[in-house]
C-alpha cells in the first residue's frame, strides 16, 4: 500500500469510528427524548419541522408545534 493509500485508509478508520460514536449519541438523544417528552405532557415527536428543518415537531394538547422557531399550528 502506497502512502496515499494508507492515509486514505487511516481517514476511513477515523469516520467509520465517528459514525459509531454519533449513532450511539443519537440513541441517546432519542431515548432521553421520549423521556422527556412521557414526563413533561407532550404527546408525541413527529417529522421534521418544514419551516426550519431544525427540530422534530411536537404534539401537546392537540397542538403541533416547533421548538426551534416556533412555528405551530392545531392538529
Ligand atoms: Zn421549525
């Protein structure tokens, strides 16, 4: 394996490692998401907002609505 053969490999090493550390982070989130969500009233976290794209929707008291730039509307 050349040189730039083997820096190719290490940096493939380095993402494949990343990757597994953000999906484990991801779990994380969802898990301490749901939590969340059971103990503060929300009933469920949906689809991505359309307006921002930056934060999952909520639904609380028949309300869906974003965190992130606030845009709701009824359900
Ligand atoms: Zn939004």
């Amino acid at each position: 394996m050349d040189r730039q053969h083997r820096r190719l490999a290490g940096e493939c090493a380095d993402l494949r490692e990343r990757l597994a550390q953000t999906e484990d982070r991801v779990e994380q989130l969802q898990n301490t998401l749901q939590a969340v969500a059971r103990e503060t009233g929300i009933a469920s976290v949906t689809h991505p907002c359309r307006r921002c794209e930056r934060s999952l929707l909520l639904v609380r008291d028949g309300q869906l609505y974003c965190p992130n730039c606030r845009y709701g509307r009824t359900v």
